[in-house]
C-alpha cells in the first residue's frame, strides 16, 4: 500500500506547483451572498464560454482577473441556487444575491461516486431527505425508508426494537446469497445499518436500477442506498435540540380459552388432573405485553466558518418494547468536518461512534423452545407465575414453563460499540480534474451475554444454571483513490470518472459458556464450574475493483451516462476471481426540445432507459474452497482428540452471480411544477445464481454451493407528488408512490427447494420451484371437516377427498409476494401547524398462519384460541375445525385452512407539530421552536387475524415469506416531542 | 501535470498487480481438501472425526431406542413429539424428518470413514508407521461397515458408496440403491478384511481398546451381520464368535449391575461402545430419559418403557436386570398408558443413570459380549446344537440370578429360539436391539399385531397395524427429491 503514500506526495507537490497563477489584467471583484445577506462560499463563477473561472471564498467573495472584457458575461452558479449570468460591461464590482431554487430539477442528487443535478440523471434513483423523517420516533433506517420510494420494499420481519429490517430493491434476487442492497454511509459500504443514527442523516439515495447501481459493481446487485449525513451550512453556529418521549404498545390481543374451557378440552382429549388445586386465573397476554417507553435526546452544532465546515451532534436513545424486558439503548457521536485548506486542496472526515445495546425476545418458537409469544398463547391461565418453590410454574401436564420464564428467568443482553468513519482528501490538481483519496473503517466489537437462573426455570435448574459470554468483532476498511474530470465545451459537457477500490473485511468471534452455579448473583461465566464451550474463529474476505464512468450529455437534452466496473473477489477461485460488469443509460430531455412550449402545461419531462450488468458475491468467505472444519472431537483414552471433518465440496468453477437489468422511465413536471411523475418499468434476470443447491445426503454433504439457476423480477413502479395547495397560510403536499414487482423462478437446473420447516413434523410450507415466485407457500388443500368422526379431510392431487393424504397431494397454497405495495404522504401547513400523514399498505400477500397451527391445532396440552370452541365434539357436529386429537397432527396440516389474506393498509405515521411563531421565540434567542406529537400504527386495516400481518417469522429470508408463527409483533407508538435551533 | 498523470496511471497499475495477493486468502480457521491430510496427526484427526459420528449422529445417542425399543414393543414414546408418537405407532411417512436426519447424518459418517481409507495410503509422513496406517484404514473400514449395517437394517438396500464425492456431477451424486445383499455383502467383506487389518488390543487402557476398533469388534460385528443378513449363514456366525472369544482381548461377563451402574464403563464385557466424558464431551440422551429425581427437572420424558415388557421381566421373575433398567417413580404429568391422573407411579428406562444436564458422561455400548453369547446360543440353535446353545443361555441367565432353562422352554428348536428371543429382549432392553431381533426371527408381524397395549384416555387397545411393508422404513421424501435414481420402499 506504498502507493497510497506515493499519491498523496505526488498530489500535494504537484499541487503546490500550480498555487502560482498569472498577473491580474482587468479585474471584476465581488461579493456573493444568499437571500439573507450571508455570503456563500464555495459559489463557482465563472466567465461563460471559457474553461476560466473561481470559487468565491469563505466571506463569499470573488476575483476574476483573466479574459474579461466588456463583453464577458460572468455566470454565478451554486448548488441549490438558481443560476444567474451578468454582463460585465465595465463593471468593476458585481455583488450578487443569488435565489433559492426550488425547482426540483436543480435538486443535487447524491450519486455513486458524487453528485448530479436532478436533472441530469439517466438512472432510476430516488431520494428521501430529511424532511419525511424528521419528527418520527429516531430508530432505524429501515423505518426511514418504508412506503417512501417506489420498488423499494421494506419488509420488517417483527415489532422488537432490536428486530432489523429486511429491504428488497426491485424484489428479491438471489437464494442463497444475499437480497439486501448496500449501504454506503458517506462513502463507506455497510450492511449494518442498526446504529446508524436517523437523526444524523441528511439525504437518503436509493440507485434502483443497474446503471446507477452499476458503479458499485459487485455488492449493487441489489440496489444500493447511499446516506449522507449532516454538515454545517451556515455561518452562524446552528444549534439544534430534539427530545421526545414516547410509549409503544401492541395494537391487538388474541382471544384464548379460559380456565374452564381450557379444562374442557384437556377432558375431550383425555387428560385429566386435579384441576382444583389449579386455582389461577393469569392472562398470560397481559402478563408479557406491557407499555414501553422510549426517551430520545439528540443534540447537534453545525456552521461553516473560514473554509470549515463542521457537524457535530451526540445523541441518547433509550427504548423499551412492548413485550416484558425487551429494550434497546444508543448513544451516537457524531463528528463531521470540511476543510479547504486552499483553493484547490479539501481534507475532511466523518466519524460515527455508536455504543449499542439490546435485549432480544424469543419469539418465533413454540412454548416447548420457550417462545414467549406463543407462550402467551399457549400457556394455560389456571396456573400462577410461579411456583411454591419459586420456581417458573409450567403446564399442568407437561414442563413447558410458562412465557415469564424466557423473559425473566434468561437474562440476555448484546452491547456493540461501532467505530465508522472516513477521511478524504480531494484536491483539484489541475484544471478540470479532481483527484480524491479516501479512506474508511467500519469497525465494531460486541459482546453477548445470558444467564440462565440455575433456581427458578427448569432447563436452569437441570444443568445448574448457564453463563454465556460471546463476542464478535468486525473490522473493514476501503480504500478508494478516484480521479474524475469535469469539462463543458459549447453544448457539450463531459464529466468521466476512474478509480480503484480496494476493500478487507474481517471478522472473528469467540465464545465461552460455563455451567453450574452456586448462586445467581454472579452471572458471567466466571461463576459456572464447568466450562461447557470456549471457542474463537476467524475469517477474512477481501475485493478489488476498478470503476470507470462517463457522464456526457448534449445541449442539455441528450444525456448519456456508461460505467465499466472489473471486480476480483476472494470468495471465487483464482481463475473466476474476477468479474467484468458494464452499463449503459440514456436520457432525453424531451421539454428542452423546441417543439415543446417552455411556458405550458410541461415543466419538464425526461425520457430515460437503461441496461447494465451487476454482480453478487454476497455469500461465505472461502465459498470455492473445500474446507475441511476442526472440532469433531472425540475421546479416546479418557483424553478428548482433536478432530477433523470435510465441511464443504471444492468448486473451482465458482463464479460471479449475474444481474442483468433493463430499466425504461419518465420524469415528468407539469403545471408550474406542481405535478410530478416519475414512473419506470424494469425487468431483472438473475442468472448463475449462488445457490446451495441440495445435494444427495448419501454424498456426505447437504448441499454444495454452485452456479445453477435464474431468477427474474419485473415490475412497475409510479411515484407522483403533488402540490395541491400553496397559499401563503396553507399548504398541502401529496406524495404516492405504487410498486408492482412480479418475481419469478424461471429455473433451478430440474431442483425444488422445500424449506421453512412447521411445528410439529407438519414438513416444510416454502416452496422454490421453477416458474414460480420466491415465497411460494406449499402444502395441502383443507376440505372440511367430516361430520361422522370429526376429522379433518383434504382434496388430494386427483381432486377426491382423503383423510390421509400423501405428500405428492401437496400443492401451491398461498403466495406470499404482495401484488402492489404503496405509501402516501401528506404534509399539510396552516400557518405554523403542521399535519403529516403517512400510509402504507401492501395488497394481495398471502401469510401462513403458523400461530393458528399452534392455538387450533388441539394436539397437545396446549392452551388454544377461542376458534376451538366450535371444534366438532360429536357425531353429527357441522363445524370447519376438527376434533382434538391428541399427539396427532393429521387434523391440523399445513393447509389452506391457515392461509389467510395479509393485506394491509396502515396509518403508519401521524404527526402533528406545531411551530411557535418567530415573536414570541426570538425573544427567547430561539430560532425555530417545534412542538410535535407522533402516533405510528395508529390504525390498520386488515383482514388477517394473527396480532399483526406485519411479519414473518423467517425474518428476511429470501425464500421462506408470509409465515408467521409467534413472531412479535409490530406496536402502536406514540411520542410526544420538542425540537429547537438556536 | 504529465508526469503526476503518469504517476496515477502507473500506480493504478500497480494496485492490480497486487491484487492477485490480495485476493487470494486461505481460511484461518479451517483447513483445506489441499491441505489438512499430509500429516500423521492429520490423518488421525479425519479418523478422529469419523469416530465423532457416533456422538453427532443423533441416531446414535438416542434415536436407536426410538427406532428399535419404541417402534417395537418394548416402549412407549413418552415425551411430547409428534414424531415420535408415530414412530412408536408405526406410521412414520416418507417426510418424518427424523429418518431423514437418520439417512444423511449416517451417509455423513461413511463419506468421513470414505475419506480417511481413500487418504492413508498417500499420507507419507516418516511418523506414520506402516503398521499404524494398517490400523487406521481398519479402523475406518470397521466404521463404515458398522454405518451401513445400520441403514440396512432401517431401510433394506440402500446406496452403496465406498469413495469420496468430489463432484457434484448428477451423476458423481445420484446413486441408486443396491441391493439388500450387496450391501451385507459389502459390509461383511469390510468386516473380514478390518478383522486383519485391526489389533486385538491397541494398549492395557481399556478406555482406548473399548473405544477403537479391535478385530474382536470386526468379528462380533461381522458375525451379527451373517445372521442378520437375508439368508442367515450361522456357520460364519459361530466361527466369528470363536475369534471373538479367543481374542487376547478376554471378553468376559460381568455382573449385570455393574454394566450399568454408570461409573464402570469400558468393562471387560464391552467390545466397542460410544464414549462420552461429560461437559462438552457430554450424551444428552440419558436427560432424555431419566425421572425428574435424577435429572432434576420435570417435564414429560420419552422412552417409557411398556405394560407388555415390565410384565415380561415379571413373568420371569426376572428382578436384576429389571431393577438395572428400570426405575419407577410418582410424576406430575399423565402417561396415557400407566396413570392418566397426575401423581401415578410410572416407569422410567434407566439404563443409563446420569444425566448431568444434557451432558452426560454415560456411555453408549455398541456391542457387548453378552449379546454375542446370546448370538451364539442362536447361532447354535439354528445350527442344531441345542444343547450347546442351552449352555450359552444359562450362562447369561445365572448372572442375572435366574435358574437354568427349564426343558418347557428348550424341548425343540423352535422353543428354544423363542427362549432366546425373550432372553435377548430382558438381558437388551435399552440397547436398541429389540426391533432388529424381531426382524431376525420374522416375528414383527406377529409380535406387533397381537401386542396388548391399553390407551388408558380411550380405553382402547392400540391398533399397531403392523404390515410387512413397515419392516423397513420409507425411504426420506427429502432424499428422493433429491436423487432421481432412488426408489421408495413399498409404503
């Protein structure tokens, strides 16, 4: 890496050379300033049809000293102002107030690798700024992104604080390897986005489509969503204060059986106790759901002073979920600095630091595996929380402990601290072309700890209690060193740009877990007699890449952009290490044409279409090697030897997962900008997918990892936005954005993947098959119940009824892909009230109703839902839920019976915030004063009877969808909060 | 300005010369197809690893007595599985999940026993002796063997695989199914070639000669597989049972309490059995099983054992080996075939005796001279040497304090191989025998489908609907989806 060093010499002496310019002839001088007097710096002015120009300085003030004549006309353009163009005509000052330009179309879109006009861009990219999130409850970015960017789809697979989000570009594109699109946070790639901190979030891009994902290359494959954070823009220090304070809730309970119906049914199945020492009557709902409160304090300083700008902010969020013990707690610095240190030359750094910690639900699990919303359910309300000897009371027939047990009995808690930064260097060597080196690390350590209570829950008590201490550490750096050039020449302007990327992950964990201890007052692994596991591990994964891309657009109208990007990879073998992928786009600036009227019904309208090729590496290190694991231990002579086993089959031919994307689209404004529409349709094939395709176990091995497959996507998407009213006093805005994405397996090489597994050997319910959608939902066809002996029966593969249906009689019962998914905002302002309504829904997405399996199944002592009062209980018995049947599962397959529609539509925010008026805060030295209460989730509309149609309890799994079994649920949440600048 | 341009270019340049380095990284904490069997101790380590099937493959730690005691009459369920309830029914489908577990986890063994026999001979570290590789490609022939005697007698003929996979060619993966007597074939011909291949014993540790294969091991096991093979050849069984008993190793009887006291294991009644140390060398089978007073928690265990057996140990009078296996004990759960009220009295399988939290250090035996005498009385039966077997009985009978065979149960050959019958089911209970025994002597059918089992919520019998087709299981759905050349058992 001596290189890195050579350039950065060779940048500054070379760059020194060039300090010393030519002796002024007639020389123009000025100051800029904005709308309020304040100069701004960094203004481009420059004398029009020449390459010569200057930057204005820090107090906004310029020179111009080469070329002008009388005739020179002097153009004074800055990123968010509207241009302005003077003739000289002897003047020898020329002070100029640029305007804020609030036409969309002179936007300043963050892009791979730097920034476009709006107008410019040939790619699908949408943005979301800081506006739609602000005064929503500071979480995560997943939530940021939800409903507000058409194709985007964010899928949040639970309610928990720490549950993360699972986001889908364009619909899902791999099996095995990753979905997930890449985050890059001021030019540093994550995946992790838990701790990074809304609040410090200025704009948010999402590139949907190849071409805009394209210069990423290798990790673009699904899309990539760039964040940028906050940085000074003023003169004068901006003080900002945001607290809010919030509870969340879940918005529904589910109906279960009572002590004497639960009796009931234990009695039909044949199990009897003596029910009257069972006295207790616990609603065991009650018992785990709880009001959480949340508590937000952010801070932050930011200005621009003397060629720095500077951002700096700290923040502390603490928030409790709705399910007893579950919480998270971050704390955020947050440093970002700008320095010109001359005209020429920029250094500047980002630095995050984030300390994390969360306490996890069990949920997702039945009773017997200590799942704590399925225990809820399931457990029944005769018995008390704990027992006479204080231990975790179970079910009167069997342990399973009730769901109090998981939550206070295990104590669990995960702390992160998160070190994420970057330093730049950028510096405008020579003319037209900018060189610039950057640097980035994303480091993090965290620590698990648990504790079982070796006293009061029975696992606990069996193996005399268990301490677990685990910690994972994650280290990244990147590498970039990019040269781009910049240049506009009559009505031609060109901007290329050439880089190389070099990026190392590595990561290592170790993990240590005792057993049998004397007390529970100490609980780290410390105090256990028994060390039962201790284990380190290590691995790293490097890529290298070269990029290259020419934007060059024609009079204003004919805009091209093209990127190559090579990529090596360590996950493939030497001689399918690297992967080659090009893109193209074009666009057509249809309103700057002279057959359309400027001054008419179009603003402007920009017709764009676009193919490139994006590729997916997104899957284990060392994938291509066949590796042989250590720890098949075994003892021989009383002494454990160490031992070894083939973990994985060799595969040389291991190669890049391709993603070939077409996209065509429009951006159209109209009506004095208050319409816009941008809409696109796209087709993705995914071919050579990384699969783990199953292999015959009789080979020693599972599955081997291989090129095999395609996967297509293609969709529709629609996003409008609309001022509907814009009067001094009042104004309203609408945004709408639709999505249509058609998945589809078009060929898995002759291979069915059955996964997702069901409670209870009821077999797996996801189905990968040819020529059908990822998240398929498989199993058999629910006739009825028979009316004779109370079983249930199903339609088998040849339509007759049958009590026993073999497994060829399953088929395709549900989809969990949704037809459409929508958001709509409206951001309302009378004077200084301000209504902000946001709506999201998904349509036509099938879910597995997983939980029902468990609460109607009637197989078990298990307390079940109120549906089991209509169970057939004698000959004769008309009813569509079966008899009880104890320990067997055939009247309670995975069956249409448990499909249920999960659509949705769902007030996902509601704001109201008031701003005092400017009187009456100035006297209080306050410069915006906002007072604002939140509600989320307020109200859905659904037809889906579980707590919520918001989940899936495989989390975002790319194949296994739609499937809820005891998964948390997401919560209603109210927060009431202030936010001041000063 | 040239030369700063040439500069970058060139250091561009050399970034991608590096690259190559930079890319090519080797696992840290893994080794290699290419690099982890060079060494002696590295070869050991795969033989080591082969061996750790008998832990990691649950079928081994507890699942034989679901396959072998339960299916057949020796026990109920117990516990609370779904699954296992229709193992003990006899239902079990093609996509029971445990059997497919069964299939892969026991194919994994074999392609590490594969593995190791495929690799020794290339090993050619100076530490290596020729007579150890001699040993370690007996070790792992033994284990293969041992591997697809067990499939066969779950699933009949099944593929038989005696390489490494290292493609994952269609057709380097889809294996048909041989047949049944190529497989006891295959296994047999392992077994002779280990039996010279293997020591008698590796040292004076008994915790070594117990855990590694030892030609006594090859030829118990070879003489089981002879008589459990479709056209039994007793011959052979009693002239691997001679080898067996004229091993150095002196296999003898012990006093039955002592097998299974918990703390006398690697005895010299042992041939080969699981080892276990506790902790993380630890059997969670015997949490599985043992009463709440030992395993100190509470809920429903499995394996329980039936009506049918405790009155067989009864109907004999038989109280030693019925106070080694079983313990009875007051439970808070019902047990729909001992007590459907709380608090009944119930018996628990109690072999093994401690728990330890799901890390027991309790063995596992996989074969122990007191079958082989057993075998040999049958083998000796069959061979029409009826009172040489009566002799093998009694002496399995007098450890277990029960008088000689009266001449009511020995007066022909077809008595006495009941006898022997139910003299193997007393003296193995809990040894994941008892299935395959009545397999061998044809007697599911009858065994099953006149079996008396009270379903106390019901009040009915239980209707076992024993078929000839449930012999064997099903062939995994899993497994076939996967392999095209494979074809299911009758159903």
């Amino acid at each position: 890496m001596i290189y890195k060093k050579l350039v950065f010499i060779t940048v500054i002496f070379i760059s020194l050379l060039c300090t010393s310019k030519s002796v002024a002839q007639n020389k123009v001088t000025g100051v800029v300033t904005e709308n309020d007097g304040l100069p701004i710096p960094g203004v481009s002015v420059i004398l029009k049809g020449t390459t010569i120009g200057v930057s204005t300085d820090f107090d906004g003030k310029y020179t111009l000293s080469e070329g002008v004549n009388q005739n020179s006309v002097i153009v004074f353009s800055y990123i968010g102002f509207k241009t302005q163009e003077i003739l000289v005509k002897g003047q020898s000052v020329i002070n100029v107030d640029l305007q804020e330009d609030t036409s969309v179309l002179d936007e300043v879109v963050i892009v791979g690798y730097g920034s476009q006009l709006k107008k410019d861009i040939t790619g699908s990219v949408s943005t979301i700024d800081s506006d739609s999130f602000e005064s929503r409850p500071n979480t995560q970015v997943g939530s940021l992104l939800q409903g507000q960017s058409a194709g985007v789809q964010v899928i949040s697979g639970s309610g928990k604080p720490s549950g993360g989000f699972s986001v889908r570009i364009r619909g899902t594109n791999s099996i095995n390897a990753s979905s997930e699109p890449l985050y890059v946070v001021d030019g540093v790639p994550t995946t992790d986005t838990r701790s990074i901190n809304p609040s410090d979030i200025d704009t948010i891009t999402v590139l949907k489509d190849a071409s805009s994902a394209a210069i990423y290359g290798a990790q673009g494959a699904n899309g990539v969503v760039l964040i940028t954070t906050k940085r000074g823009t003023t003169s004068k220090p901006k003080v900002s204060l945001d607290i809010y304070s919030g509870v969340s809730q879940v918005w529904n309970t589910l109906p279960v059986l009572n002590g004497e119906q639960y009796r009931d049914l234990m009695t039909e199945m044949g199990l009897s106790t003596d029910w009257d020492s069972f006295t207790a009557r616990t609603d065991w709902q009650e018992e785990i759901f709880q009001n959480g409160f949340s508590q937000n304090y952010q801070a932050s300083v930011s200005g621009k002073t003397e060629g720095t700008s500077y951002f700096i902010s700290g923040g502390h969020l603490t928030q409790e979920g709705a399910v007893r013990t579950s919480e998270i707690e971050r704390s955020n610095f947050k440093i970002n600095i700008d320095q010109d240190i001359n005209d020429w030359l920029k250094v500047g750094t980002r630095i995050a630091y984030t300390s994390y910690k969360d306490v996890d639900i069990n949920d997702n699990n039945n009773v017997n595996q200590g799942g704590v919303l399925l225990g809820a359910l399931t457990t029944p309300s005769i018995i008390g929380v704990y027992n006479d000897a204080g231990m975790f009371t179970s079910n009167p027939f069997q342990n399973w402990e009730n769901p109090l047990a998981s939550t206070d009995g295990l104590d669990r808690e995960y702390n992160n601290n998160r070190f994420l930064g970057n330093i730049y260097l950028e510096a405008k060597f020579i003319e037209n072309f900018k060189y610039k080196f950057n640097y980035g690390i994303d480091n993090s350590n965290g620590v698990f700890d648990s504790f079982l209570d070796p006293f009061r829950t029975g696992f606990g008590a069996a193996i005399g209690g268990q301490g677990i201490n685990n910690t994972d550490k994650k280290s990244y750096y990147i590498v970039e060193n990019t040269l781009s050039y910049n240049n506009s020449f009559n009505k031609h302007t060109v901007e290329a740009l050439v880089g190389s990327v070099t990026q190392k992950f590595t990561f290592e964990n170790s993990s240590i877990q005792t057993r049998n201890f004397a007390s529970a007052s100490v609980t780290t692994p410390n105090g256990g007699s028994e060390i039962f596991d201790a284990s380190a591990w290590k691995s790293e994964r490097a890529n290298a890449s070269f990029l290259s891309r020419v934007n060059y657009s024609f009079d204003d109208k004919y805009l091209l952009t093209a990127n190559f990007r090579a990529d090596g990879s360590s996950v493939f073998g030497p001689n399918k290490r690297w992967g080659y992928f090009p893109s193209f786009s074009l666009g057509w600036r249809v309103s700057n044409e002279k057959f359309i009227n400027k001054d008419g019904l179009i603003n402007d309208l920009k017709l764009r279409a676009g193919w490139g090729l994006v590729g997916n590496d997104n899957i284990n290190a060392y994938s291509y090697l066949g590796r042989v694991g250590s720890g098949a231990n075994y003892p021989f002579g009383g002494v454990t030897q160490p031992g070894t086993f083939p973990g994985s089959i060799e595969n040389l031919t291991l190669k890049w997962e391709e993603s070939e994307q077409t996209n065509i689209g429009f951006d159209l404004s109209m009506l004095n900008n208050r319409l816009s529409v941008t809409a696109d349709a796209y087709i993705k094939k995914t071919n050579d997918l990384l699969l783990n395709a199953p292999l015959p176990t009789t080979s020693g091995f599972d599955n081997a990892i291989r090129n095999i497959g395609e996967i297509q996507n293609k969709g529709i998407e629609l996003a409008l936005n609309t001022v509907n009213v814009n009067s001094d006093n009042f104004s309203w805005n609408t945004g709408f954005n639709i999505s249509f994405n058609r998945n589809e397996v078009v060929s898995l090489v002759g291979q069915e993947l059955l996964q997702g597994g069901i409670t209870g050997g009821r077999g797996e319910a996801s189905l990968v098959r040819e020529g059908e959608p990822l998240g398929t939902l498989y199993g058999y066809i629910f006739g009825g119940v028979d009316p004779a002996s109370g079983n249930a029966y199903y339609i088998d593969n040849e339509g007759n009824s049958t009590f026993n249906p073999t497994p060829e009689d399953r088929t395709i019962i549900g989809d969990a892909n949704p037809d459409f998914y929508y958001g709509v905002t409206n951001t309302l302002n009378y004077k200084g009230f301000g209504l902000f309504v946001f709506l999201q829904g998904s349509q036509g997405n099938d879910m597995l109703n997983v939980t029902r399996i468990e609460t109607e199944g009637m197989i078990d002592p298990k307390n079940q839902s109120t549906a089991v009062l209509d169970r057939w209980r004698q000959p004769g018995d008309i009813t569509d839920i079966p008899r009880a049947s104890f320990g067997n599962s055939d009247n309670s397959r995975v069956s249409t019976r448990f499909i249920e529609d999960a659509s949705y539509l769902r007030f996902k925010t509601i704001t109201l915030s008031y701003d005092l008026p400017k009187n009456l805060i100035d006297k209080l030295g306050i410069t915006a004063l906002k007072i604002y209460g939140t509600g989320e989730n307020i109200f859905t509309i659904t037809d889906y009877s579980g707590f919520d149609p918001e989940v899936n309890a495989f989390g975002g799994s790319n194949t296994v969808q739609g499937i809820d079994f005891g998964t948390y649920p997401q919560t209603r949440n109210l927060i009431f909060g202030i936010n001041a600048t000063f | 300005m040239k030369l700063f341009k040439i500069l970058t270019l060139g250091l561009l340049l050399t970034t991608m010369v590096g690259c190559e380095d930079f890319l090519d990284l080797q696992p840290i904490s893994e080794e290699t197809s290419g690099n982890a069997y060079e060494t002696a101790s590295q070869i050991e380590a795969a033989l080591v690893g082969a061996y750790e099937s008998f832990q990691s493959s649950e079928y081994y730690v507890w699942d034989y007595l679901l396959f072998q005691d339960v299916r057949s009459d020796n026990c109920y369920a117990g516990g609370d599985n779904p699954e296992v309830f229709q193992i003990d029914n006899i239902t079990i489908p093609a996509t029971h999940s445990r059997i497919f577990t069964h299939w892969s986890n026991l194919y994994n063994a074999i392609s590490k026993a594969n593995l190791v026999i495929e690799r020794v001979s290339n090993i050619s570290d100076p530490l290596l002796t020729e007579a150890r590789k001699n040993q370690i490609k007996g070790e792992a022939i033994f284990l293969r063997a041992y591997h697809y005697f067990t499939l066969v007698k779950l699933w009949g003929g099944v593929p038989l695989i005696t390489n490494t996979i290292t493609s994952t060619d269609a057709n380097a993966v889809n294996i048909p199914r041989a047949t049944q007597e190529t497989v006891y074939a295959q296994i047999i011909a392992d077994l002779e070639l280990a039996a010279t291949l293997l020591p008698e014993t590796y040292s004076n540790d008994a915790s070594i000669n117990k855990a590694r294969a030892t030609s006594g091991a090859a030829h118990a096991l070879a003489a089981k597989a002879y008589a459990q093979q479709p056209n039994p050849d007793y011959n052979a069984v009693l002239l691997h049972i001679q080898a067996v008993e004229t091993s150095s190793a002196n296999y003898q009887l012990i006093v039955y309490n002592d097998l299974f006291s918990g703390n006398n294991y690697n005895n010299a009644e042992s041939i080969i059995e699981v080892q276990y140390l506790g902790g993380n060398e630890g059997n969670y089978g015997p949490q599985l099983l043992l009463p709440p007073s030992v395993s100190g928690d509470s809920w429903r265990k499995f394996v329980t054992p039936s009506v049918d057996l405790i009155n067989a140990f009864d109907t004999e009078g038989d109280i030693v080996r019925k106070n080694a296996s079983i313990l009875f004990e007051s439970v808070q759960w019902v047990d729909e075939f001992w007590g459907n009220t709380q608090g009944s009295v119930i018996p628990f399988s109690y072999k093994w005796k401690n728990a330890n939290g799901f890390a027991s250090s309790d063995n596992t035996y996989l074969i122990r001279y007191g079958d082989i005498v057993l075998l040999k009385a049958e083998a000796l039966n069959e061979t029409n040497q009826l009172q040489a077997a009566i002799t093998e009985v009694n002496r399995i009978r007098s450890r277990a304090e029960l008088p000689d065979l009266t001449n009511a149960q020995s007066n022909s050959q077809q008595v006495l191989r009941e006898t022997i019958l139910k003299e193997r089911r007393l003296e193995l209970f809990q040894e994941g025998q008892r299935w395959d025994d009545l397999a061998r002597y044809n007697a599911l059918i009858t065994t099953m489908n006149t079996l008396v089992e009270i379903d106390l919520r019901t009040g009915n019998q239980v209707n076992y609907n024993m078929t000839d087709a449930k012999k064997l299981l099903p062939i995994p759905q899993q497994e076939l989806d996967r392999n095209p050349a494979l074809t299911q058992n009758p159903l």
